[in-house]
C-alpha cells in the first residue's frame, strides 16, 4: 500500500507537468494553412480586387446602397439625359452588341475591310486591335488602334473599318444606356 500512495505525488508530478505542456503548447500554437487554403485566399482576393476595380471603372460600388437610398427624391425626377452617364465602362450588365450579333459583325467586316493593296503587294500580314467606344445612343467615337500590325497601311484600314460602322445596340447597366470602351482584332491575311 504504501507504495501506491508513493507513486500517487509521482502521478500528480506527471499530471501537473503534463498540463503545464499542453498550456505552453496551447498558447504557442499557431494557426497553420494548407497551400490549398492559401491558394483559396488568393484568388478570393484576387476577385474582390477585380470587382472593387471594375466597380470604380464603371462609377458604381457593388457595396454601396442602391442609387434611389442615396439619391433624395426631387433628383430622381430628373430628366432622362441625367440618368446616363459621361463615364465609360469596360463592363457593363449587357455589353453592346453590333445589329445583328457576332456573326452579322464578322460579316460586316468580311465586306467593309479592304486590303491595302501596298501591304498585299509586299506580303504584309498582320492583326490590329481596334480600341472604340460604343456612346449611349450605340455610335462608334473615339476609335484608336490599341495594339498595332506594325503596318501603318493596316491599321489605318481597321480604324476605317470601325468608324464606318452602323449604330450598335448600346451597352445597359442597372436599366440604362452607358458608354462602353470595346476592342476588336481585325485580322489581315493574304490567301
């Protein structure tokens, strides 16, 4: 018997040191992520920094309250040319669509461009993106080549392509016309 009551201070001995390493290892602990988990947390900010930039593009917050919350009532009977906006989006609800849809552009285009006949006679291939901006009332402005051929002939033809373009069907946003940036390769290949 008495050795059982011996070993009792040595079991309490035990117990004690065995709760003060699991208070040490307790308040050391640290919180561990996967790589998964990391690689989770990136892209989810990587979004959120997409749809904060976005957001600013267009002069809205996905965040903020609605527009009639932060609007007092007599500015809401404005007349309908304050309700669109000057600022120019790059995304928008419904992005603006060329009369007819894609296929009807690329035929379009299939007719509109001509090949400049000093390129094609020196074999000069090449593509151009056109930048453009379709207005609230679907109009082509402020066209520009956002990435050139590295032929001046070429990229004259695609922004003359562009500027010749019929009135779109403009881009809407929360019910209301804005003006959307777009950009378009025109491809020149000779056959």
């Amino acid at each position: 018997m008495n050795t059982t009551n011996d070993n009792q201070p040595e079991n309490k001995l035990r117990t004690n040191k065995a709760t003060e390493q699991e208070n040490a290892n307790a308040k050391s602990a640290k919180v561990v992520f996967t790589k998964r988990q990391i690689a989770e947390l990136v892209i989810l900010l990587l979004v959120l920094v997409g749809v904060i930039i976005i957001a600013r593009q267009c002069n809205t917050s996905p965040f903020a309250e609605s527009q009639s919350e932060q609007t007092p009532i007599e500015q809401q009977e404005a007349p309908e040319e304050s309700a669109t906006t000057d600022d120019i989006c790059v995304v928008a609800e419904q992005m603006p669509e060329f009369p007819g849809g894609q296929a009807a552009l690329i035929e379009y285009l299939s007719h509109q461009v001509t090949y400049p006949e000093e390129a094609q006679a020196n074999g000069i291939e090449g593509r151009v993106v056109c930048s453009f901006v379709v207005d609230t009332d679907g109009s082509i402005t402020d066209v520009e080549v956002a990435r050139s051929s590295g032929d001046a002939s070429l990229d004259q033809e695609a922004v003359r392509a562009v500027q010749s373009m019929p009135q779109w069907q403009p881009a809407q946003m929360d019910g209301a016309p804005v003006s959307v940036r777009f950009s378009l390769p025109i491809n020149f290949t000779l056959q």
